[in-house]
C-alpha cells in the first residue's frame, strides 16, 4: 500500500477519493493563514481574488459593513473554487483563470482601461501584478491575510507528497528532504518551488484538490471506485 503525505487537511469527500483508491495517507497543516485588518477604497471598477483565503478573509472583515451596498463589484478570479465560493456570496465573476499569468493576459488584453482592487496574502506570487504594472493597468493591491510557516518534521518516507502553494513547499522543505518521494502540485506555481527539490514532479490538470487525488491515484495505477 502506497503511503502519502498530504500537506493541508482534506475534506471528508477528498479523503474517500484515496481511501476507494487503497492509498494510506497522513495529513497535516504546513501552512497558517491569519486574516487581517484593512481598508477598503471604493474608486475602482472591479475585484481580483487569486484565492479562496483572499475570499474569506474579506467577507469576514468588519470594515467592508458600512459600505456594504457599494460592494456590487463584478470580479475576477484565479481556481474554480474561489469562484464557486465568490458566487456563494452573491459576487459576480466576470473571468475566472487557472492562475494569475493567464489572468494577468486577459486583463490587460480586455480591461486595459479599468481600475482594479487585488486582494491578496502577504506570500502572493508575482505574475499578476508584474503583468498589470507591465501594461499600466491600474491597480492597488490590499494585503488581507497573512501566511505563516507551519514546519513539521517527519522521520518516516513518503511515497509521495501533496503540495497545494509555494508556501506549503517551503515550509515542508524547512524540516525535511523530498528524498525519492514523488511530489504531486495543484498547479504550475507550487511546482516551479517544489522544482528546487526534485524532479520527479505530477502537476494536476486543473489546479482543483479533488483532480489532485485523482493524479495520485492514477500515478499509482489504481483505480477509483465510482
């Protein structure tokens, strides 16, 4: 039986897509994610979201309430998951892409005229912006959250490794070698970080946690159970 180390905590559905597949796994959180206090401006045009913590966080904030019926904003989006959560909320998403280069593209290619309010972490990746600042696309990005490294150290191998952002590669690394694992990567991103550890990389085909599993359990040549 195959043994893998998966660096968030999964969902009860998520974990019976390994479970049908006979892989034993273990879990952990390598990361922390603690919202933060900030102030919202009004002289935009639309939101960008490139997570679903960027979401959270700002729903969550007391601040947005007073200026609640200003809040009407059409977004754009980075994973299917943060624009299911963004229409949840009653948010309407104009262009959802798989990550923030492709958004970046589309932005200055469609809206090049257009302000934008870019909520984000403090360990956000910097395609998007340097696209936006590239093409003089305006823009002002509020920090909504912060990442913290939650280092762990494993003695046992893996046969492979589940990372789900940059920052969950960094902090796995800060304890413990990839060694011989096969590391599996929601996305380009996180693979480009787990890249300065080894080679032996699956990237899922869409940056969603549930086609992840799916690659772990296809890697391993087992099947799911429908």
């Amino acid at each position: 039986m195959k043994n893998v180390l998966s660096t968030k905590h999964l969902t009860s559905g998520q974990k019976k897509i390994l479970n049908d597949a006979g892989i034993n796994f273990q879990e952990y959180e390598a990361i922390n994610i603690h919202y933060q206090e900030f102030q919202l401006t009004t002289d935009f045009d639309y939101f960008i979201f490139t997570s679903q913590n960027a979401v959270r966080a700002f729903i969550n904030h007391n601040s947005n309430f007073p200026i609640k019926k200003k809040l009407g904003r059409e977004c754009f989006c980075v994973g299917e998951k943060t624009k299911s959560l963004l229409e949840k909320n009653g948010y309407k998403v104009v262009k959802m892409a798989h990550n923030g280069a492709e958004l970046g593209v589309f932005i200055a290619k469609n809206y090049k005229k257009e302000s934008f309010l870019f909520f984000c972490g403090n360990r956000r990746n910097d395609d998007l912006p340097n696209i936006l600042t590239k093409h003089k696309i305006h823009f002002k990005e509020i920090i909504v959250y912060q990442t913290e490294l939650n280092p762990q150290h494993f003695s046992e191998p893996f046969d492979g490794i589940l990372f789900f952002s940059p920052s969950g590669v960094k902090s796995f690394t800060l304890s413990n070698e990839v060694g011989h694992s096969t590391v599996f990567c929601i996305g380009h991103t996180t693979a480009g970080e787990a890249a300065l550890f080894t080679d032996s990389i699956v990237v899922a085909d869409t940056p969603v946690v549930e086609n992840l599993l799916k690659k772990v359990s296809l890697h391993y040549n087992l099947s799911i159970k429908k």
